[in-house]
C-alpha cells in the first residue's frame, strides 16, 4: 500500500494560534470550566493542608507538651 505524501499533508488542516490566546480555539463544556474555576482554591488548601502536616512531622505536639512538663518541674 503507497501512501502519497503530499495528499497525505495537505488532508490536515493547520489553525493558527493567537499568542495572546492559545486557549481561545479550545471547546470546554460549561459544566467542566465551572469545576475548573475552584482547582486554584482547592489545589491552595492542599499546599495548606501539607504544610502544616510537613511541620507536624518535624516537631510532634507530644514533645512540645513534654518540654512544657519538663519546665514546670525545674
């Protein structure tokens, strides 16, 4: 089977994109742009939500509470 390379470049057609809008020829449902304004907010809870767990790891509360007993019996 032969294929002929310049049918086979000129079947697809080529759109040009705007640089101050590469996302403009994009077709989103509206349902999916509502879900997609909240990733901001939720992915920013997430970076909350790690860091403090981060810092729970490196400096347990028990031993905090421990240092304070410590300090009350001298």
């Amino acid at each position: 089977m032969q294929v002929d390379l310049n049918e086979l470049v000129n079947s697809y057609e080529v759109v040009p994109v705007s640089l101050s809008d590469p996302f403009k020829a994009l077709v989103v449902e509206p349902s999916t742009m509502e879900i997609l304004r909240f990733l901001p907010i939720i992915a920013f809870i997430a970076l909350i939500i790690t860091a403090v767990w981060r810092q729970g790891k490196k400096f347990p509360v028990k031993a905090l509470s421990d240092m304070n007993q410590k300090n009350n019996q001298d």
